[in-house]
C-alpha cells in the first residue's frame, strides 16, 4: 500500500485536478518529489528556486507536523496520509470598505 499525498484545492488546478496521488516514498521528500515529477507545474508552488518547501507551505503527515518531526526527512510507511496546507493570506476588507467611526458605534449602541 503506497503513501497517499493529499493536494489542496488551490494547487489541484497544477495537478490535473486531483485531490490526490499516491506513490511509493521512504520518506515525506521522496514523495514531494515523486508528485512534482508526476506534475510539473506544482514545483513553482511548493519549492524555491534552490529546492526548498517554500515556508508557506505547511506538511503533515498523518496530522503531524514535518518542521517538529524529521521535515523533509521525515519517513513514511505504506498507508500514511501527507497533508499539503498552503498557508493562505487574505484581509477582511475591500478598497471599498469602510470602517465605521467610533462615533457611529456609539450612536448605535443604546
């Protein structure tokens, strides 16, 4: 039974549009390198220029987080599950946004 890598909804597009592959890894790396092989276009998104995780990008295995275990070294046995977590960046507001005034809070507040 291989390990199973997980692949985030917004990196499926880069993956032919799957949610997931599985490989024959001894290891969390061997697997990232099986998949970026596999689909190409999902090494931009996961690795530096140098072949570094790019440090948004968070792997688990079997809800383990790699950067306290072994990171990319960190081995696998058949039927362990890898989790790829990009880290997503966003904001609550809109160039449209307005916040409201303190004083408009306290108008409202009775």
């Amino acid at each position: 039974m291989p390990v199973k890598v997980m692949i985030p909804t917004p990196l499926r597009p880069y993956a032919g549009k799957r949610d997931s592959a599985e490989f024959k890894a001894a290891t969390v790396g061997e697997a990232l390198t099986h998949l970026t092989t596999q689909f190409a276009d999902l090494r931009k998104h996961l690795f530096t220029e140098d072949g570094k995780l790019r440090s948004f990008v968070n792997v688990y295995v079997n809800d383990e987080d790699i950067r306290y275990l072994a990171k990319e070294n960190t081995p696998t046995k058949d039927g362990d599950t890898i989790s790829i977590i990009p880290s997503i960046a966003g904001g609550c507001c809109s160039a449209s946004f307005k916040r409201p005034r303190s004083a408009d809070f306290l108008r409202f507040r009775s």
